[in-house]
C-alpha cells in the first residue's frame, strides 16, 4: 500500500489532536461530562445512502442546516457552499458561477455529483452543473449535505472528489402558506410563493419562484457587463402514506429563464474586415429550460429489511443564437482543407496569422492563396452562429437494505440510466450511453467499539466500458458520538460525450451577403473528440475525528487526507484548440476543520478551514487551488425578535488574488396574531481591493444590498 508522507505542520496538528482526545478521554473516564452516550445527533444519509450518526460515517460529511440557509439570507446555493472546508466557489460571471472541491482547473466542475433529493443534475453530455438555473428555490432546501471525498461506491462515477446533496423539505413538514420577496441593488427582484395541503394519508407542497437580477461583473470604467439573469420555477412534491408498510414521494420541477452573455466573438481576421455595429448583434443570450419528474416508493418489508425504487426523467434545453460577422474566406473549402491538414502547432500558427513551419506541398500551394487574399481588402459577410443543445436523461435505481444482525447491516443496489445529448454545433447530431452498476455496502460493528464499513461499486458504461470503485474505512468509536476513522477509497470519472465524441462544427445560416448563391455555410475550423479518453481515477487517503462535546454543544470534525488523480483531462474548451488526452495527473494533500458552537440559547458559531497543497502536471490546474481558505459564521438572536448573522469568507492567492467576502443579515420578527412577518436587510461586500472573480475587473463589483419581507400563515 501507497505511504502518505505527512509534512512538519500535519504531525504538528496530528499530537496536538491526539492530545486534546487524550486529555478529553481522562476527563471523561471519571466524570462522564464529556463524552455523553445519549445524544440528538441528526443523522447523516449522502456517506452511504444509510442514515448514519456523524461520527460513524466513513468520510467527512457538511451538514449546512436549514438555520444556517435561513440566518444567510442567501439567494443562490453556491453562496451556502462557501461556508464548506476545501470548496472553491468561482463567480464566473453575474450569472455563472462554478463550484469545486480541492480546486482542479474551476472553469468547468467536472468532478462532483450534485443530487436533489438523490436526483443527479449533474449534466453528462456536457459536464456541468448549472448553478444558476437548478429547478429549486433555496427557500424548499431543508439542509444540504456534502460528503467531502471520493464516493462513486454509493453514486457512481463522476462523484471523484465529492457528492453535494441538495434535501427539500418534504410535503408533510410543510405547512400553510409562505409569501417572500427580495428587492434591492443590481436589479434583483425576487419572489417566492408556497402552499401546503394535508390530509389523513397525503401531504401536498407546491413552490412557485422568480429570480431576477442585472449581474454583478463591473469594467474598470464603470460600464456593466452583460451578465444578467431572469428565471422562474415551478415545484411540486407529495408524499402519499399507502399502507403501514408502503409510502410514495413523487416530484414534478420546472425552471426557464434567460441568461445574459456578451458577444464576444473575435475573427482571425479582424485586421482586415470592418463590420458596421448593426450588421452583428451585441449580445448572445442563452434561454434555458429545465424539467424534471421523480417517483420514489418505500416499502418495509420487516422491522430489518426495507427496498426502495426509484426513477426520475430529467430534460435540459439551452437555446443560444446570435449574429455574427467574419470574413467569406472562413467559409472557403481552400481555407477548411488547410486547416484539416494542418498540426496543431501549424493551426497555432495559422490562428496567429504568422507563415506555417515545415509546410507540405499543398499546405505551400493553400497558404500562397490565402496570402494572395488577405494583400486585398476582404469582404465579409454576416449571419447567425447557434449554440443550442438539449440533454435527457431517464434513471431507475433498487435498493435494498438489510439488518442481518444487530450488529451488521447491508445496503445493495441496482440502477440502469440513459443519457442523451443533441447539438448540431456541438455533437453534429446526437450522442447517447447507458450505464449499468451494481453497489454493495455493509456496516459491521466488530465490538461496541470497532466499527469497519467496506464496499464497491461495478459500472458499465456503453462509451467508457468496465469499471469498480471501492472503499474501506475502520472506525474507533470512544462512544456512539465520538470517533477516529481511517478510510482508503477509489473513484473515477467518466469522459463526458462532448469531451470524448466531439464533433465541433458551425454552419452558419442567414448569411448577408450571400456566399455565392448560398446564404449557408461552414466555418473552416471544426475540432473533433478522439473517441478513445479513458475514465479519471483517484485514489485517496484520509485520517480524520468526529466528535460531539454534549456539555460544551461543541461539534468537531477534522481530517488528513492525501488524493492522487492519474488519467486526467485538462482542458479549457476551445474549437482553435480540442487535444484532450489522459495525459495529466494532479496531487492533493491537506488538513481540513469544521467546528460548530452553540456558545449559548441566543449564540452560534461556526468555524471551517482548509489548508491544500496540489502538485498539478498542467499548468490550468496550477495556481487554482488556495493554500488557505476557510470561513467564520456568526449567528445571534437578540431581544425582542431581532436575530442578526455575519459570515465571513477568505481564501489566500485564489488566482493570484485574496478574497475577503462579508455579508452581514439584521432581521426582525414580528408575530401577528396566527401570522408571523419577517423584515430583514442584507448586505454583500468585498473587504479588500481585488476582485472577486475572474472575469470582473473593478474589486467591489459584487458589493450588494436588498431588503427581505417574509409572510408565513
């Protein structure tokens, strides 16, 4: 087995956590305040799919409750995210913003699955995960859970460095009405709408959202960015009691919108054509739409054996189209077979305008006819490039979970899932794969206080063929709230179609002037997937605590890790540039700290902090990954129904920049009769002078205020 070497400051940290545990285990030996047996620990569910106490779970499991959803006064989940060790939340733009853990290049969060309510959106033509238009308003979330580490033994691959599961509150917590709105800087305006229906066997919870705001990327001069967002969702969710034994939960989701996006595109040949600003359009704005269904049915077959099915179809629809200008050699057959027949260094060199070294014959006799053009004004010609796509996906999962003893449990499973892409730019047609896995898991208590958890998962994937993750973890438990693990996992990722099977092409339409007789036409670049990408591994080492601290209402969690990516694929997608190989590699290895307080009836604090190192072969995954980040929370209720919250975020050279985020949230609550109103006021601000994201270029472009009203009856 592979040695972890830990550094100075890792031993350092190691003695004096054991120190603390010793210290803490004499104390409680002769006085039992400590460490307490009978605890109201809420369990967890994303480790394994079995609802297990924290410091029994093989990994380390985040918890944002839904206190802290509230006390944020968030309006998108990525915000949540930030108060999780080790995530690297990027804001792209206004309205994209990518989401990693243990950084890896963050323009694309290729490699964590992204659940709600166990239902993937993790999109798997594409390999994203759209932040932004996910078919759920954060008022339905209930908690969110984030299993931080490999776990593709309980969801399958892509889920290589983490899962993020997004829980709803269920029909039957769910009750009478909740009117919300938010309104304030940067156009955001806000609403939400919610009804609760109960009978005697069948709860009912409908959800209707808008979200609206102009973006938050600011140009040195002033001048706003094109990164605005609109959208609306629709969500209904119902949980019928059939019998004692027997229990469905349905949901149907809906989410449109629109997102606004610069035309940004740039010709080879910009020197030489001058299109008027009326001929292009000044934008390219991406509709989408998203629909979802998912049915799950429960059955208790005895008090030690239970089976659950479920299915869920999902569909995704983004539908981008503009006008663009380019010269009308772009469009020559001459121009395309230079570039076919060209190297990649050759097709560098051709994109830069600059003579092609070592050319063949042909490439002499095609690079003097373009030469011969561009020492004449080129005309040029106008028409509309289109970046529509749509994804489906059908998937159906049993589950079986099994108590054999007191002592040992066992979870098995079997899922089928069909994914669909389509584009014309992107695929030319359409690409599909199934995948078919079987998991199996088992919970053993060897003794009251040796705990070990084992299992794996076989998949076969149509486009990516065999593989099987495994995982072992050896827990200590000093008590059921108190632990020491040491896991060993496996996981992969699989290609996703477009990175695999690219066919990456414009023809462009509605051409003016015509070319010849025709107002269609292919752009001369096109980039093409190699077909043979192999399937991301890591491997990964952790060495961690978990405890509760009953009389102190402390929680604590802390872990070592070492992770190691072979076979990766590095890339930032570009049609002037697609060579994807497995031929790069990326090393992690860290400490982590979570800690929760509840310092009295009226204070709550929160800790976490991360602390990587990363040893990256390609220089997009360098630099990504801060060294340090971390977040400090800060929860009160005051006299009177006033309650406040201040949250804190920093992370240490995140692209060679410091971050320093705040928001601060005053709320007031006023109980009116069998209603109860809730004012608040919520600030954003950035606390030094770099900028936030990579695309803004003035530092306090993500400064904001808005006002909260919230009526519940």
């Amino acid at each position: 087995m592979q040695r972890i070497y830990l550094k100075p400051s890792y031993l350092k940290l190691s003695v004096l956590l054991s120190v603390i545990l010793s210290s803490s285990l004499a104390q409680g030996a002769h006085t039992h305040d400590i460490f307490i047996d009978d605890l109201a620990l809420p369990d967890v569910l994303t480790a394994t799919h079995l609802y297990q106490p924290p410091a029994a779970v093989p990994g380390s499991v985040s918890t944002i409750d839904q206190e802290l959803i509230i006390a944020s006064g968030a309006r998108n989940i990525t915000d949540l995210l930030r108060l999780v060790p080790g995530m690297l939340v990027v804001p792209e733009s206004g309205n994209l913003t990518t989401v990693n853990y243990h950084g890896t290049s963050p323009g694309q969060a290729r490699r964590l699955q992204v659940l709600i309510d166990g239902r993937s959106v993790y999109r798997a033509g594409f390999a994203q995960v759209s932040w932004s238009d996910l078919p759920v308003a954060i008022e339905d979330i209930q908690r969110i859970e984030v299993f931080r580490g490999p776990n593709t033994v309980s969801y399958g691959a892509n889920a290589l460095l983490g899962v993020i599961n997004i829980i709803t509150l269920s029909a039957k917590d769910t009750h009478g009405t909740l009117l919300k709105t938010n309104l304030g800087e940067n156009g955001i305006r806000d609403w939400y709408a919610r009804q609760a229906w109960h009978t005697d066997h069948s709860d009912m919870r409908l959800s209707l959202s808008g979200l609206t705001d102009q973006g938050f990327d600011t140009r040195r001069d002033g001048s706003q960015l094109r990164d605005g967002r609109r959208l609306s969702r629709f969500n209904l969710r119902a949980n019928h009691q059939l019998n004692e034994q027997n229990n469905l939960d349905w949901q149907l989701a809906f989410k449109e919108g629109s997102n606004q996006v610069n035309n940004n595109y740039s010709s080879i040949f910009d020197k030489y054509i001058s299109p008027k600003p009326n001929e292009q359009d000044p934008n390219s704005d991406e509709q989408a739409k998203d629909y979802a269904a998912s049915l799950r049915w429960n059955t208790s077959v005895n008090s030690q054996h239970s089976l659950s099915l479920q299915t869920n179809m999902q569909h995704w629809e983004r539908l981008r189209e503009w006008r663009g200008c380019d010269a009308q050699i772009s469009f020559s057959p001459e121009l395309t077979e230079l570039w076919q027949i060209s190297s990649p260094t050759q097709q560098r060199e051709l994109r830069k305008g600059t003579a092609i070294s070592h050319p063949s014959a042909r490439q002499k006799e095609l690079q003097t006819w373009l030469l011969g053009h561009m020492s004449q004004p080129l005309a040029h010609s106008c028409g509309l490039i289109n970046e529509d796509s749509t994804e489906s996906r059908v998937d159906i999962e049993l589950q079986d979970t099994y108590s054999i003893s007191d002592s040992l449990r066992l979870i098995s499973g079997l899922s089928y899932r069909y994914d669909q892409a389509r584009s014309q730019s992107f695929l030319n047609g359409r690409q599909r794969k199934d995948i078919i896995s079987a998991f199996s898991q088992f919970e053993w208590y060897a003794s009251e206080h040796w705990l070990l958890q084992g299992g794996g998962m076989f998949e076969h994937d149509s486009s990516n063929g065999d593989a099987f993750s495994p995982r072992l973890a050896l827990n200590y438990l000093f008590t059921p709230a108190h632990g020491l693990r040491a896991v060993y996992s496996e996981a992969v990722r699989s290609p996703d179609m477009f990175e695999n099977n690219a066919d990456w092409r414009y023809r462009v339409r509605d051409l003016r002037p015509t070319i010849g007789q025709s107002s269609t036409a292919d752009f001369f670049i096109r980039a093409q997937g190699s077909g043979d990408l192999k399937q991301e591994k890591i491997r990964a080492y952790e060495l961690g605590y978990n405890g509760h601290f009953a009389e102190q209402r402390i929680t604590l969690d802390f872990k070592l890790f070492e992770e190691k990516i072979n076979r990766m694929i590095s890339h930032s997608p570009s049609i002037n540039a697609f060579n994807l190989s497995n031929s790069d590699h990326i090393k992690f290895y860290g400490s982590e700290l979570e800690a929760n307080w509840q310092a009295s009836e009226k204070d709550r604090l929160r800790l976490s902090y991360a602390y990587i190192e990363e040893h990256a072969s390609n220089k997009l995954d360098q630099n990504v990954t801060p060294p340090h980040s971390g977040s400090l929370t800060w929860l009160h209720n005051w006299r009177h129904d006033w309650s406040s919250s201040l949250m804190y975020f920093a992370a240490k050279d995140l692209r060679e920049n410091d971050l320093q985020l705040a928001t601060v949230r005053i709320a007031k609550q006023f109980n009116l009769a069998d209603k109860r109103l809730t004012m608040a006021v919520n600030l954003q601000k950035a606390l030094n002078n770099q900028p936030v994201g990579r695309t803004n270029d003035k530092d306090n472009s993500h400064d904001t205020a808005y006002a909260t009203v919230q009526l519940e009856f």
